[in-house]
C-alpha cells in the first residue's frame, strides 16, 4: 500500500534526512586505507548514539531473507553492489577500493534511507566515470520525480542518462561505441517513511507513463546502482549481499526524496 505522508510526519523526516545526510559524510571522510568495514560499523553505532537516531537496518528481516541483517550499515566494496555485511568477515581498505555506504535511520518514528559510494584514496579513471555517471543518473531520476509523474518515468530517465552517458564518452575520445554502464537486474528504489521499505517499487530502467502515480505526500527513496559490465548479478554466500556476475565493479547512490507540488525535495541531501 502506497501511503501519503501527514504534514507532522514530514517535519521529523526533514530533520532525520539532515542528520543521515550528516553521517554519510562523516563516515565517507572515515573510509580510507588501512580502515576496516568492522572500523566502519563501530563508528555507524556511534554516530547513531551521537544524533540520537535508530540503526534500522540492524536486525531486519524483509520477506524472502534467510535471516535479519546483522549490522547497523551495509558496507560493499568494488564488485559488492549492494548489502555487504561489515562485521561478520571484516576486511580492510586498499588504495584504489570503491566503497558504497548504504543506511537507513529512524527519527521520532520516521525512517529516511540513502547511499553514497566513495573511492579509498586515489582512484583510476575508469572507476571515477561510474562514479560521476551513477551520481549523475541520481539527480536526473530525482528531476523526474515530479507529481503527477509515474514510477516509469524514473527508471526511464535512469536508464536515458546511462545510455546518453556512454554516448557523449564514446565522442570524447574518440572510440566509434562504448557500451552504457550495466543496470543491476531486479534492484531498485522503494517507498519509505513508516517502514524500511513500502511501496511503490521505484525502477531504475524502463518506459514512460508506466508504472504508480506520484503525488505529494508520497516520499520514496531513488537509489541507481550501476555496474562496469553486465546488468546480470548474483547473491553472496552470506544470503545478503549482491554481487556482480562478471565480478566487475558497482556503484550506488541513493537519495529520500519527498514529492510535493513545486518539484521533488531531497531529504538526504
């Protein structure tokens, strides 16, 4: 059921997007070389302490998971897409590395969720264009997310982006055709406020005027995950993270954005 968010409701959501969006960076600032994905989680549940928030993903069991996700953010690094577990089998940071920080947090009762993915100290050039391009795929699925819109047309400016990217790439440098980045099959953004994840399920590829009306009040978070190959992906043996098929890299960035009349508001910016 898609639900539409009371006035109330939306004042504690703007003030709990502040402060994840005040945790993402700092704990950006703390992924470099030598930091571990346990070092990472630590300072997740202190900062958690810190703005007064909950760790909504510690502990939660969606339908279909084998068991409840075990730490207070999802850590995944290079070719892990998305819900890498930073504490059961810690690792550390190499120069080179790309880190996506995924979290959800509730405020007074009100859920946010966002994603940022960052390079460990210097990176090449290959994984700082996916990183611009998944960004930038972000911002135009937020610009779409206007009222009276669909789902369908976020996926479809997704995806355009991607496509156009790869395009503008290929005459920059004067290759005749670079195939667009891979979107992670299946993956996509969802409803959130009250819960983890409400509905609509929020694309990231697809057709115009397809898909749930948005209209004000909703709030739903856009998150495009983009992979340097194929769009195909698998499952860890750990149950929860997803992987890329190829075993090439991934890039994640994720926003809670509010519909309203006079244009989408992010709320995690």
């Amino acid at each position: 059921m898609i639900t539409i968010k009371k006035e109330e409701d939306i004042v504690r959501l703007r003030k709990a997007g502040k402060i994840l969006a005040a945790m993402l960076v700092e704990l950006s600032k703390k992924t470099l070389p030598g930091v571990s994905t346990l070092d990472i989680d630590n300072y997740t549940n202190e900062l958690c302490k810190k703005y007064g928030v909950v760790p909504v993903f510690l502990n939660y069991k969606p339908y279909g998971a084998s068991r409840p996700f075990p730490a207070s953010i999802c850590v995944s690094i290079n070719d892990e897409i998305v819900h890498g577990i930073p504490n059961e089998t810690p690792r550390t940071f190499k120069e080179g590395d790309i880190v996506s920080l995924d979290m959800g947090v509730s405020y007074e009762g009100m859920i946010v969720d966002s994603a940022t993915t960052v390079g460990v100290g210097k990176i090449d050039e290959a994984a700082q264009r996916l990183l611009d391009t998944t960004r930038g795929s972000l911002k135009a699925g937020i610009k779409a997310a206007v009222s009276g819109s669909r789902t369908g047309d976020i996926g479809f400016a997704v995806e355009d982006f991607v496509n156009n990217e790869s395009k503008i790439f290929a005459e920059k440098t004067g290759l005749k055709k670079i195939k667009p980045f891979g979107i992670a099959e299946n993956l996509g953004g969802h409803g959130v406020g009250y819960e983890v994840h409400e509905d609509p399920f929020v694309p990231n590829f697809g057709k115009k005027n397809q898909g749930p009306i948005l209209k004000p009040g909703m709030v739903i978070a856009i998150e495009p995950m983009l992979n340097e190959g194929t769009d195909r992906i698998m499952i860890g043996r750990d149950g929860w993270v997803y992987q890329t098929l190829d075993g090439k890299r991934s890039a994640h960035f994720e926003h809670t954005v509010l519909i309203t009349d006079k244009g989408p508001e992010i709320l995690t910016a």
